[in-house]
C-alpha cells in the first residue's frame, strides 16, 4: 500500500477539479465550434459542476475557507452530485429521451442540506461516502445504462465508449461504497487511505476519459451528419443523384444473391416550366416539394426514393415486379391529380409521367435499366402525360440464345 500513499489526496483532488474544467472546456468548445447539441452545454456546466466540487474541497483543506466547514463540504459534494446529474441530463437529451432535470434538482438538494439536517453526516465519512456514492451511481449508472442501449445507426461504439466510461466509474463507485461500509479507517475527508487516494484519482482520470469520450461521439454524429446531407437533397429531403448509385449497386447485388425482382419508377412533372415561367422559381419549389411529399407517403418500406435532377425524380423498388412497380406509380399517379397548389390567386393542378421497368438480371446494366426507363417515360409524355407507362418489350436488350 506504500506506492498509494505517496499520492496526495489533496493534489489529487486538484488535479479532479483541473480534469472538470477540461471537459467543460471541450463540450463548450465543441458546441462553439458549430454542433448545436443541447447535451454539449449539458455536459460542459457538468464539467464546471467537477471542477468547482474538488476545487472547492481542495481548498477547503489546503488554504482554509471563511465558512462553515460544513457548507464548504456540503457544497462540494452537491456540486459533484449535480455534475452526474448534468450528465445524465445530456444523455437523456442527446437520445432525445424524457430528461430528469427536476429529480435532479431535488436529489442535490437533499445532498446539500443533508450535513446540516443530520450532524452525525458531517462526522462520519463512512455514511457520506455511502449517500454520496449512491447519487453519484444512479446518475451515472444509469447514463450510461441508456447508452449501452442506444442502437443508433452508426453510433453503436461510440456509444459504448462513452458507455465503458460511465459504467466502469460507477462500478469502481459501487465497490468504494461496499469498502466503506467495512473500514475502521475512513475518519476524515482527505485521510491517506489507500481506497480514498483509489477514490480521487479514479475521479480525475474519470474526467479526462469522459471529455474525450464525449467528444469523439459527438465528432462521429457531426461525420453522419455531414455524410447525411451529402446525400440529401436539400430542397425536398429525399436522397440525391449522388447517393443513387451506390443504393442501386447494393439492392441490384441483392436482387443476384437472393434471385429477387428489382423495379424502378422514374416520374418527370407534367407542364413545370410553364409553373416556373408563371409564377416564379419559389412555387416551382414548392411544386417539388409536394411531389417529393407524395412519393415519400407512397413508396414501401424498403423502397428509396430520389430526385433525380430538375423536376425528376426515380424510385427502387426492392423485390417488386413490374405490376407492383406500375401499382405503386398508379398510386402516386392518383395522388398528385389530386393535390392542388395555391399559388397567387389561382390553383395549379399537379400532375406526372411515369415510366416503369424491371430489371433484367444479368442482362443489362444500372445504365442500360435508367435508359429503359427514360424511354418509357417518354412513351408516358408523348401520350398525354398523367399516365403510367410500362414497356412490354425489353427494347435495347439481346436476345437470350
């Protein structure tokens, strides 16, 4: 036990304080730089919440405080309470969870006042450790409980990581508590016992593990973020051109291994330019968000829908044959006769041409499928428009020998 007690509990507890002000710093950083992330303000008042408790503990036995010895120490350890709350907090909000901001509150008060309503709590640190330790576990134990649950695309092992961090304090937490229960020699807060020397420097690299814990995950939510818009069009919220290939390369590898149909629908806006020539480049923007509406209230589960450039916009349809293509086209068909836009003072009818086809597994290829489709559309157009056309011949494709 000699190496432990060569570590000072009180620099140690400064150096707990320095670990607080680094998150708060990191979170606040982070939050600064443009991730506008509730939790992060969250998780960075939980930091100032750390520094403040053990440096104000550091203090308290190292330079002495004009105050009370018992408020100096009740509020040290309602303000470390608070940061486990703080970070549970930020949890419950990051995963947009109900937050517990009001059992909080009450929970650290309780902390706060315990040592003037029960004396026997300023003399015994035994009973302090046990209190203490209990609030500081279900805040964080539970913070990191709901994230060890989280299943979040993509986040699953960043959420882990800051999971790890959570649950390993507040197992060390559960440990110190047993531990108090059973030693004679816990007499004072900064006593140089082995497991209260264990208790700040876990304490310290908890906080320093925590920051880059928390900021690594929130690094990955601003890279999903940024890979979201990548491939989302702005204007109407469906996936773009550029996301479209590698949607198509991965369900057509699927329609090979499984032997499944693959459909697409490509629909061009009927009469859109006279829309913008009109009325302007705003209702044609909302035209396109109305037809964007309807094909995203149309389309089945594992369908993807597109805008395809302009006023197209193209379907994939996963496992669907050419008759459930064209049923789902027909749906959209009736769907957008239907909707009627105010635009001034007048109304513009919607309405869409739709070609459909399905794919030839190793026939043609994802160009050879989208010029099929183009074709059809134009079958739809010179028409009459509103219409849903589906070519019975495989025009363009050889011949099976």
């Amino acid at each position: 036990m000699g190496e432990w007690l060569m570590l000072d509990v009180r620099t140690l507890a400064f150096t707990s304080g320095l670990g607080g002000l680094l998150m708060a710093l990191t979170m606040f950083g982070i939050y600064h730089a443009g991730m506008r992330s509730r939790g992060l303000i969250d998780w960075s008042l939980a930091g100032l919440a750390f520094a403040s408790g053990y440096l104000l503990g550091h203090l308290l036995q190292t330079v002495g405080i004009p105050v009370p010895t018992w408020f100096a120490v009740s509020l040290a350890n309602a303000l470390i309470a608070l940061g486990h709350g703080l970070i549970l907090i930020g949890v419950q909000r990051y995963l947009g969870r109900p937050c517990w901001t009001r059992l909080v509150v009450i929970i650290v008060a309780v902390v706060f006042v315990s040592t003037r309503i029960f004396p026997e709590l300023g003399d015994s640190l035994r009973w302090r450790i046990v209190m203490h330790s209990s609030t500081y576990i279900l805040f964080s134990g539970y913070a990191g409980w709901l994230l060890w649950r989280s299943r979040r695309s993509g986040m699953l092992y960043f959420h882990r990581a800051v999971s790890a961090v959570l649950l390993a304090f507040s197992l060390f937490l559960g440990i110190r508590l047993t531990y108090a229960l059973f030693s004679p020699g816990l007499i004072g807060s900064f006593v140089q016992d082995p497991f209260q020397v264990m208790a700040f420097l876990s304490a310290m690299l908890f906080g320093f593990f925590l920051s880059m814990a928390l900021a690594v995950m929130m690094f990955r939510e601003k890279q999903l973020e940024l890979m979201r818009l990548a491939r989302t069009d702005a204007l109407t919220g469906l996936q773009n051109r550029q996301s479209m290939d590698h949607v198509a390369e991965r369900e057509m590898q699927h329609a090979t291994a499984t032997g499944e149909s693959l459909s697409l629908i490509l629909l061009d806006v009927d009469h859109f330019k006279r829309v913008n020539d009109e009325y302007g480049h705003q209702a044609g923007d909302r035209v396109l968000q109305a037809v964007a509406e309807c094909v995203g209230g149309r389309i089945r589960g594992r369908d993807t829908g597109f805008r395809f450039g302009g006023e197209e916009f193209l379907i994939i349809l996963p496992g669907a044959t050419l008759d459930q293509a064209a049923g789902v086209a027909e749906r959209m068909r009736q769907s957008l006769a239907g909707t009627r836009i105010n635009l001034g003072d007048c109304g513009v009818r919607l309405t869409a041409s739709f070609g459909v086809v399905e794919w030839q597994k190793k026939r043609e290829s994802w160009d050879e499928l989208l010029k099929r489709a183009d074709a059809a559309l134009y079958e739809a157009k010179r028409a009459g428009r509103d219409q849903v056309v589906r070519p019975t011949i495989h025009a363009g494709l050889p011949e099976q020998g």
